[in-house]
C-alpha cells in the first residue's frame, strides 16, 4: 500500500517540477511526504518517577543513554535513526535550527550564565541514534506531567522560566502528533495526576486517546516482588482493575504489565552475567530468594555457598532488580545457556516483547492507513483550496495529480472504512447485530490475517468447511441489513460483509 | 423532433429523474413500483441485475446478491452479488440503462441526451468523473453531460423568491444516508468548497428513536426469531410513519401492528434525538465557511435540501445558528434533479464568446503540401525569440517527409496551440507571435547518443561524468541513495537514509555526492545536508538548516544553498567540513526556482523566469554574479528540464514535452533566448539533470527511470 502512495508521490513530483505556480503545493507535499514515509511514531506519556526513560531504554534494546542532564529533563526529545548527534530547536519563531554532538548538551548546566541562557532558548530536541529498533518507530521522550514537582525539579523549572504548564502543554502537542501513545502508569495505580493526562488529550486538536493509537503500559513490575510471589501476576490484576476505570478503558487498547528495568537489562545481558546467573543457580533456590530479598545484604554480605562477589551481585541487582536476578538464576537452573536464549526470556517475561508486539503490529498496520488519511485528506483538499487560483496548464497538472490520488484512494477504501468502523466500535457508536463488536474485530484481522482467525476456526479447519462457514456468515450478515441502523453501524455492517467476502476470495482458489 | 433529456439523480440512498423536453420539465416515476423515488440498490436474480424497488423486493429471499447504496462502490474493486464479482461501472450501467428504457417508453421517442448528478465529493480530476461518463455511454445515452449536485441543487425551485444568479448560497443538504454541505455561487458549475459528514442523517434519527420504542414497546433488536425480525420491520415501518406526521403536527399516535400498543410520540422528542445530530451538521457547515475564508454574514443564504429538512426544527435550527436567510427547496428530496432539470430547460445561459482580437498578437498559418501532417516537434518555446528564417517546428507531412516551419519575420512566440503528435492542416493558426528582437545564435552542436539506461525499480535523481570519463549515475532506490557506474553496473555508494531523502546531487566533477534529507513533522521541517566523497565513501560533512530552498553541490566540500537564515538569506557557499560560510553573493532580493551547477558556474532561475548566473573561483569563494537575459517560460509554460553548464557558459536542457529534449544557450542580459542549438531527441524519462564532462565534450541527462549518455560535437 504504502508503495503505491509512494509511486503516486514520486509522480507528483514529477508534475509540480519547474512549476512556479505549484511550488508551493510541492513543498506543502513534502511535508506530507516525509512524513508518509518516516517509521511510524510512538511518544511515551507519564509523570516524572513513572520510569519512562527506562522504558525507552528498553524498547531501545537497553543501548540508548538518556541524556543525564537535570536541565533537559523537562525538554521534549524525539529519538531518531541516524548518525549520532542533537539537532536543537528553539523556541523563537524562525530561529534556524542548530546540531551539536552529544556530549556538548550532556555538559550543558544551569550554573554558567551563558549556558543557562542556551537552555532557557531550547524548544525541543532531535536526537539521532545509531539504534536498529528505531528504524522500526521514532520514540517521542516527553517530560513529566506531574502537577507538584519536587523542589528540586523546581528550580530547575524556574531557573529555565518556564512553568509545570508550559512542559505538559509542549508534552500533550507533541504527543498528540505522533501515530502511536504509550501512557506510562506505575504498579501505585491510577493517581490523580494520570487522570489528568487522559483529560488533557481530550482536549487536544487530535482525534484523542483511543484503542486505535494509545496502549497502557503498567510499569515497575519487579517492585512487586516479594519471596514466593510472582509480581507479573499480580500486575495482572492491578491493570485488570485500570483498565476497569472508564476513563482509562476508553482510552487504551491494552494495559501491558512491563517490568521497565528488567526490560531495559534485558537487552544489554552478556556473558559474563550469564555466568554469574549460573553460578548462582548452584544456591538453593528458597534460601537465595530469602537473601536476595534482604536487598543491601545480598549485595554487601558474604556468603559461603555464593561464588559472585558482593560488588557483582550489587551490580546485578542494580540493572535487573531484585527480581530480576531471582528470575534470570531460575531461568539459567532451568537450562537457559545462551545469551541470546536468556535476553529472549527476559524481554518476553518483563512484558517487553508484547509492549514491542502491540506497537509494531497493532498499532503499525494502522499507523500507516492513519497516515494515508491525513495525505487523502490534503489531496482532497486541493481542487477547492489550492486550484482555482491556477493558471490553466498548473490547473491541468494539478488534476492529474489528483486524480492518481484519488484513484489510489478509491482503490483502499475498503481498509478506510475498516478503520472508521473500528473506531466506530471503540467510540461505542456501534449497535451490531449477530457476533457484534467481537466478530467486527475477529474478521478484520485482530487476531490474524488468515481465514482461520478471521472466522474463527480451529488452525488446520479445511478450507471447503471454512469456505461453508464464510458463505454462512456473509449471508447472515446481509440478511441482518435489513434492520434499521445508524450510518455508522450501517457502515461497520458494509465492512464485515466485504471482509467476509475478502475471505471467501482467498480460500476460493484452494477448494477450486 | 424536440431534444428530450433525462436528467437522473443518483443519490447515495435514493435515485430520481424527470425527463426535460421543449424547456418542460416532467418527473418520471420508476417503472413498475410508481415511485418518483427509488433505491439505489441491486440485486442479482439468477444472471441478471435487477435495480431499484424490483432489488428491494427480491432483498428478503435472496440477501446475498443485494447491494445497496452502489454508488459508494464506484471506483473500487468488483463487489460480489451472490457468487459473481462484477465491477461496481456494470451496476450503475444497468441503473442507468433501466432509466433510459423508462424514459423512451415515457417519451414515445429514442432518449440519448442525458443529464447526470455526481456528488461534489467527485472533484475536478476525480476519476469518477470518467467513470460516470463512460457509465451514460455505456447505457446507451449519446450525449452525457454532468452537474455537480449542490450545483444542481442551488438552481431548484425555491419557495419564496428565488436567490439572484451571483449570490453566494450555502446549500445544506440534509439526506436519508449522508449529509452534504458545499459554498456555492448561483449561475457558477463548480462549488468553492465542500464538505459532508457522517453520523447525522436521516437513518441516525431514525435509528436513535427506533432503539427508543424498541425498549418501550418491548421489541427485541438482537433477536433471530421470524417474530422478532417481523416485529422490527411492524417497529421500522411505525418510525417511518410517524417521522413524516410529525413534520406537519405537534404529537401523534399510531398502533403498534405488532402488539397492538398504541404509541403516542411528540415533536419535543423527536426534537432531542434531532438536536445533536444538526449541531455535528452546523459544525461541518463552520468548517467548510473557513476553508473558503467566507464570514458567515457574507452568504446571502441557506437552501435546504434533502428530505429530512421537512422537519420544522431544522429550519428553525439552522436559521438561528447561521443567521442568515433560509430557502426551501419547493421538493427537498428532489431538489437536485429539480435543479438539473432547470439547467437541462435553460441551456442558453452556456455560451463563451470569442474574445475580441489582440492587436499585438500575429497569427502564424502555413500550407502544408499535401494538406495534413502532424506535428513532431517545437523548436522555440512559448516566450522564445525567432529570427527571419528559423525554424519554428517540424511537420512529417502526408508524403512521410519531414518539412521544417520557418518563420517569415523576427518574433516571439506567445501561444503554440497543437501538441505534439497533433493533425496540423494547411492554413491552421499553429503560432501566435509578437513582433521583438531576438539575439541570433550560430553554428549548431551536433549529438550522438552513447547509451541510455533503464532502472524500472528506482528514480534517476542526479548524473556526473568524472574527469577520467567515468559515467556516474545516482538513483533513489526507497530508502537508499545509490551512485553506481551504470556502464559496469558497480555499485559506488549506497547511503542508507536514516530517516528521509529527498534530493541528491553530484557536484560538476562527479567526485562527490550531496543528499538533503528532510525531517518533518506537524512542527516543524529540517534539511539536513551530508556530504560523501565517492572514492572513500565517508561522510566529509553535514548541516543542518530550517530553511534550505535551493541549492547546488560545488565539489571540493563546498555546497552553494540560498536561504542560509544567518547570513541575510542570500546564496552562499558553505565549507561541508567545517561548517563555515566561504562567502556570500552579497544580494538577497532573488528567489531561485532551480540551480545548475558545471565548471565553475552555478545558474539559478528566478521569479520571473529571468536567471542569474553565479561565479566562484578554484578556493569556492564568491566572484560575483550577473543577471542574464529572460528565458523562455512563463507561468503556464513548464518546460524547464534542467540547467547545465559548461566550463565557461550555461545552457538549458529543455524538455519540450514528454520525450523530445534540446539544449539551448542562456541569453545575453537584456535578450530573450535564441532557438536551440539542437535537439537531443526523443530521450526517455524526464529531463530533471544535467550535466556536462568536465571537458564539456560529454552530456548526461537524468529523470524518471533514465540516465543517458551524449556525446557532443561543438561547432568549431
């Protein structure tokens, strides 16, 4: 799909070339154009001790260094692929941007007055990182929304002239432009200040937080543990009871348990840790629970049967949390002898890989149709906005270009209306008959894309028997048209019918 | 015989027609149901489609192959009846072809003249446009003519006086499936904005008070049973009734077919479930007034359209919020084929008239011998001077031979009305000229094409010929900017780009490569610049800009850009490595198109399509620069291909249209252009690159999927 748009962009280009009169409508489209083709975008929401820049680490696979400094803490950064180095914007209206390498912002402080007027100029930060999995998102870093600070915070607020308004509004614009949210909460639940943020995006001129672009992610799991207990479990429940509060159901997709330390150490495991988890899983397993749960003992004591140092141990501690080595010695008692294995296990059992799998899957195929949307709508736009002040060979250009727009829009418009209807269904504006909201989803692929997830059959159901049941349901659901509904439903009851039909076209050619 | 015209309305959810003859215009009903409003909707039964009410009625036994609303399906894939796929054009054909055999049977004559309403979501461009068209032809109509529908609309009969051609009426169109909105100016054939919306149209209303006296009455809405689904259409048919009767009183009652309840409904509750519905409606008529940039005191009124306008409370309603004056049309369900039928009776008002003769402009015929031929190519372009004697265009005639076109006085070239390819007769106006002085070009360069490469897969975006005679050629390949040799086929460099590129270019020696990628978002748009040497392959350099217009890779690390921010916003040349500005062009009041860098000459073209050429010394330190004479295009002339120069002069490689590219020499300040010194041929792809060998005696030329090789011959 996406190679479609960007074929129809290149021809585009091809139009407005050497035409003054479109220069402008070219710009405009580069714009749209870029942003078509950049990895899709996920900003990362929360108060300031939810642990969202361990949470960035880990998505990062542990290997992005947060920038240190107190003074940018309350700085919107948008992590990028590429070379290394900090493009700075400011924020006096047209003042060029400006790059520097890394560790010259590292070193900046409040204290020199001539760096402190730097950083009081500073609007936001592109930081560029030579990162794999940022080839896959952009992550959008954005400060805490928290309503009291720290006096310490601020200061550092005040010293900066700005005020705790002033970050949370730059937090909710930024977070609103990109194609994926990720609200942090903490194992504590639901705090007044959360609440707030779920209100703030409704005020916001974006469509809001939904299911379709806003995932939970419950953080700081592993402070949950306690000897005998498995902290994901009973993270389980406290997001069940979140994800119970109408605002914030209304709001996410998921509430995702996430271990953010373990996840963040996760990716940085070597060797030598795993070896010193080996060597730890000698102990019994009841009595190193008990010791490690002692905190500074297990990281200052020494004990004969344990061969790691203290100073090792505290390390270990430090990066993976208490129950992090708990967990990561069982796993290498367990037989885990790889590092690859054992950063496998732990990205999976921190609840990383599903934060990982819900962005990249649930929220990636549609980061892009989202986009399209917002190319459509600019290209629809453009025989009222932009052509009657033409002169007439640009007027000619110009409706060939949007003509190969639309011709490409009318060719996905079955996978628009698939989106409207399913943002229809998490609005709750829906009232469908039959399988309702759960066959809505199933059909359009939320639980796969093949026919046996689409209808819901057993994996391995023969496609004859499958095919029965796809005609079945298409038939059903044409009859069950006939009540009366609102354009809406209407609508969602159209995309079901075709979705089925979509399924009896694939297995047609295997009971052929 | 009178030229009968049907005019049909195919609405989203309902079609209508009349049939127009002698000025009169006539409503026709469907055949068969009687109705003068029908559904949109087909049905297959056995093989063949069957429309309208005959698709309704068959819906119930044969669910499957019914598809209503078909006009929503124009354009897409094929949808599938029953087991057929058949393609969403064959439905509105077989509409379409119903209408016109109840029309001829109506009129007693062959109907070929048809009038059709398209949705002013169908744009100027819009594919559909064809596809209507096309449909009308295909169903047997000769002449096929279309009307945007709020266009059609504004003309309906209104009650009350009617809105003066001119006025700037706001057309609210208020339906069973959707709601549409448009600006539109009486007596003007396409609307200056429109917008629709979903979620608050007649089926919404209807939903919501149906959802209401299904709980009341106790009707089950998610039941499977016969009496279940009988009970929901008894409960359908009761909202139906009961919304029209309110139209015209405060509160009425109805039994309840089902259970034999009797249902008393008034207009206050008819009203709440309205109400949210038309304030979603109001704000997609604010949206649309502030696209056009319109107040809302500048519309000279509202015409309501559709038939849930009958309801009192939407005039009410919309007279308060937009304060402004209301019309109805006199039949708001068929206010759009009322309206066509008008433009369809009154076709006196679609006349142009010749404009009246311009004294300065000469018209230019030739006698062809033979008659006839077609025309190959343009050798001035629009806005080029001419000689005496020089060569205009060129002609294969009716024998095969190829004849030249000469010009019999001095001139310039204001219009050329054929395109390439087009049937030229003798005596046909091919040239408007106007009389100027144009500087005479000698000698001709003669070309030899060496090779020309095709990549299918990826976009020629810059070329190069080293000083050795190596060919380098640089493609965008998705998110890779590749050099490679295309002669060897070996892969120089490949930049992966980290986030966006967009340009690319080779400075004049082809030794190092310049890409510009572009970060953007709803913030904020960032160039950044990055610089490779070909040989090592390492980057040498980078900048980053938040304005970066145009600019030019000069080689030796050096880019010129314009629009620095920093330094006045003049061109300057910029060190890659260090960052440093080397010098500026000291002037700012120029805007360039495009850059063309060779030798030691960079060429921009300007506003105005006058151009300057800028100098620097070996160091890359400004020396100066001069303006240069007007080049041949204008704004509805868009032929520049790219710019070139050699070591010691600038030259335009031009694309005439698609195909056919010559070279010409930039003027002489205070000249216009010169005809080519030659063309290059028909050269695939477009001309968007240059560029000349360092020992100007090789030209390469990029765009679109091509990169080809020339040889050049000066004259001596």
């Amino acid at each position: 799909m996406s190679g479609g748009l960007g074929y129809v962009f290149a021809a585009a280009r091809g139009e407005f070339a050497g035409q003054p009169a479109l220069d402008r409508v070219a710009r405009v489209m580069r714009g749209h154009e870029a942003r078509f083709l950049a990895p899709m975008s996920v900003a990362l929401v929360g108060r300031v001790s939810s642990g969202k820049s361990t949470l960035v680490n880990a998505l990062l696979g542990g290997t992005y260094v947060a920038t240190g400094v107190r003074e940018l803490t309350f700085t919107v950064a948008h992590l990028r692929q590429g070379e290394p180095r900090i493009v700075v914007h400011f924020r006096e209206k047209g003042r060029p941007v400006e790059t520097y390498p890394p560790e010259e912002i590292d070193a900046l402080t409040v204290n020199d007055p001539a760096q402190l007027e730097f950083l009081r100029s500073i609007d936001f930060l592109d930081v560029y990182v030579g990162n794999d999995y940022l080839r896959q998102f952009a992550i959008v870093d954005t400060p805490g929304l928290d309503a009291h600070l720290g006096t310490e915070s601020q200061t550092t607020l005040n010293l900066l002239g700005r005020t705790g308004g002033d970050v949370r509004e730059s937090t909710v614009t930024h977070a609103a432009g990109a194609d994926a949210i990720v609200l942090v909460f903490t194992r504590r639940g639901l705090h007044e200040d959360d609440v707030r943020v779920l209100t703030d995006f409704a005020g916001a001129d974006v469509a809001g937080l939904g299911p379709l672009n806003t995932v939970g992610a419950l953080n700081q799991v592993e402070a949950l543990w306690r000897p005998g207990n498995d902290p994901m479990a009973e993270a389980t429940r406290v997001a069940g009871n979140l994800m119970s509060i109408a605002e914030v159901g209304r709001s996410v997709y998921e509430m995702i348990p996430v271990a953010g330390l373990l996840a963040a150490a996760a990716g940085t495991c070597d060797a030598e840790d795993l070896a010193r988890f080996e060597a730890l899983s000698k102990v019994d397993p009841g009595r190193l629970e008990r010791i490690v749960a002692r905190g500074d003992h297990f990281a200052t004591r020494d004990y004969p049967e344990i061969t790691v140092p203290a100073g090792e141990r505290k390390a270990l501690v430090d990066r993976y949390s208490q129950w992090g080595v708990v967990l990561a010695t069982s796993l290498a008692r367990d037989g885990v002898t790889t590092v690859r294995e054992m950063r496998a296990e732990l990205e999976q059992r921190s609840g990383l890989e599903r934060l990982r799998g819900v962005l990249t899957g649930h929220f990636g195929n549609r980061a892009g149709l989202i986009k399209t949307t917002r190319v459509y709508a600019w290209a629809d736009d453009l025989p009222y906005g932009v052509r009657p002040t033409l002169p007439p060979r640009a007027q000619a250009a110009l409706d060939r270009v949007t003509r190969r727009f639309t011709e490409l829009r009318l060719r996905e418009e079955n996978e628009h209306d698939e989106l409207k209807a399913l943002r229809a269904h998490y609005d709750g504006q829906l009232r469908l008959p039959l399988g309702g909201g759960a066959e809505l989803l199933r059909v359009t692929g939320e639980h796969g894309m093949d026919p046996a997830a689409r209808l819901g059959c057993a994996a391995g159901t023969p496609a004859a028997e499958m095919l029965q049941v796809t005609r079945e349901r298409r038939t059903a659901w044409a009859s069950a048209a006939m009540g009366v509904y609102n354009g809406a439903t209407t609508n969602a009851i159209r995309v079901i019918q075709n979705a089925y039909v979509a399924v009896e076209r694939e297995l047609e050619p295997a009971t052929a | 015989m009178a030229d009968m015209i049907l005019v049909f309305d195919l609405g989203t959810d309902t079609a209508a027609m009349a049939l127009v003859a002698d000025g009169e215009v006539r409503f026709l009903a469907e055949p068969g149901s009687g109705l003068l409003s029908w559904s949109s909707a087909v049905c297959l039964d056995g093989r063949n489609i069957v429309v309208g009410t005959a698709a309704e009625n068959r819906r119930q036994s044969r669910p499957a192959g019914y598809r209503a609303e078909i006009k929503r399906d124009l354009g897409r894939g094929p949808v599938r009846l029953g087991d057929r796929d058949i393609d969403p054009f064959e439905l509105v054909v077989a509409v379409l072809r119903q209408a016109r055999t109840a029309a001829e049977r109506d009129a007693g004559v062959p109907v070929e003249h048809v009038l059709l309403s398209v949705p002013a979501s169908y744009g100027p461009g819009d594919p559909r446009w064809d596809l209507m068209i096309a449909a009308g032809e295909a169903a047997g109509f000769t002449v096929v003519e279309l009307i945007a529908e709020p266009v059609a609309a504004a003309l309906a009969p209104v009650a009350g006086p009617p809105f003066p051609p001119g006025s700037l009426i706001l057309v609210y169109d208020l339906g069973g499936g959707t709601f549409d909105t448009a600006l539109v100016r009486v007596g003007e054939t396409t609307p200056l904005r429109v917008a629709s919306a979903d979620g608050c149209a007649g089926r919404d209303l209807d939903a919501a008070i149906f959802a209401e006296l299904a709980d009341e009455l106790g009707v089950s809405t998610t039941g499977e049973t016969p009496l279940d689904l009988l009970r929901r259409t008894q409960l359908a048919d009761l909202v139906r009734l009961l919304k029209h009767d309110l139209s015209e009183r405060d509160e009425t009652s109805f039994v309840f077919a089902g259970t034999g309840a009797e249902v008393t409904y008034d207009r206050a509750r008819l009203d709440a479930h309205a109400l949210p519905l038309l304030k979603k409606t109001l704000d997609t008529c604010d949206r649309v007034l502030a696209a056009a940039g319109v107040e809302p005191g500048a519309v000279d009124g509202v015409l309501l359209s559709g038939g849930v306008t009958r309801m009192p409370i939407v005039a009410s309603f919309v007279a308060e919020a937009l304060g402004r004056p209301l019309r109805h049309a006199r039949d708001p369900q068929y206010a759009v084929v009322a309206g066509a039928a008008q433009r369809a009776a009154n076709r006196t008002g679609r006349v142009v008239n010749a404009e009246p003769p311009d004294r300065d402009a000469t018209p230019m015929r030739w006698n062809l011998p033979g008659g006839t031929g077609t025309l190959l190519a343009w050798d001035v372009a629009e806005g080029g001077g001419f000689r005496s004697g020089d060569v205009l265009a060129q002609v294969r005639g009716h024998d095969g031979a190829i004849w030249d076109l000469a010009a019999s006085q001095d001139g310039v070239v204001v219009g050329r009305h054929v395109d390439l390819g087009g049937v030229v007769h003798s005596g046909d106006w091919l040239v408007t000229s106007a009389r100027k002085i144009a500087g005479r070009v000698a000698g001709q360069v003669r070309f030899r094409l060496l090779a020309a490469f095709e990549n299918v897969n990826a976009l020629a975006v810059s070329a190069g010929i080293t000083p050795n005679g190596r060919l380098i050629a640089v493609h965008w390949v998705g998110k890779e900017i590749q050099a490679t040799d295309p002669y060897s086929g070996e892969r120089i460099l490949a930049v992966p780009s980290g986030y966006y590129h967009t340009e690319a270019a080779l400075d004049p020696d082809a030794a190092q490569l310049v890409t510009v990628e572009t970060s953007s978002d709803i913030y904020k748009t960032e160039y950044h610049v990055f610089a490779y040497d070909l040989t090592s392959g390492k980057n040498i350099g980078s900048l980053s800009r938040q304005r970066l217009k145009r600019w030019a890779c000069l080689g030796g690390d050096r880019v010129l850009i314009e629009d620095d921010g920093t330094k006045g916003g003049g061109p300057c040349i910029i060190n890659l490595r260090t960052s440093g500005v080397v010098g500026a062009f000291g002037f700012t009041e120029d805007e360039f198109h495009h850059f063309g860098a060779g030798g030691r000459i960079v060429m921009g073209t300007k506003n105005g399509w006058g151009a300057r050429l800028l100098t620097y010394d070996a160091a890359g330190v400004p020396v100066g620069s001069k303006a240069v004479g007007q080049l041949p295009f204008d704004g509805r002339n868009h032929e520049l291909g790219a710019l070139a120069a050699t070591s010691d002069r600038a030259f335009i490689v031009m694309q005439q249209n698609p195909g056919m590219v010559s070279l010409l020499r930039t003027p002489e300040d205070g000249q216009v252009m010169g005809p080519p010194l030659a063309h290059l041929g028909h050269v695939p792809g477009s001309s968007n690159w240059a560029a000349f060998s360092p020992d100007d005696q090789q030209l390469v030329v990029a765009g679109g999927n091509w990169v080809t090789h020339w040889e050049l011959e000066w004259p001596s």
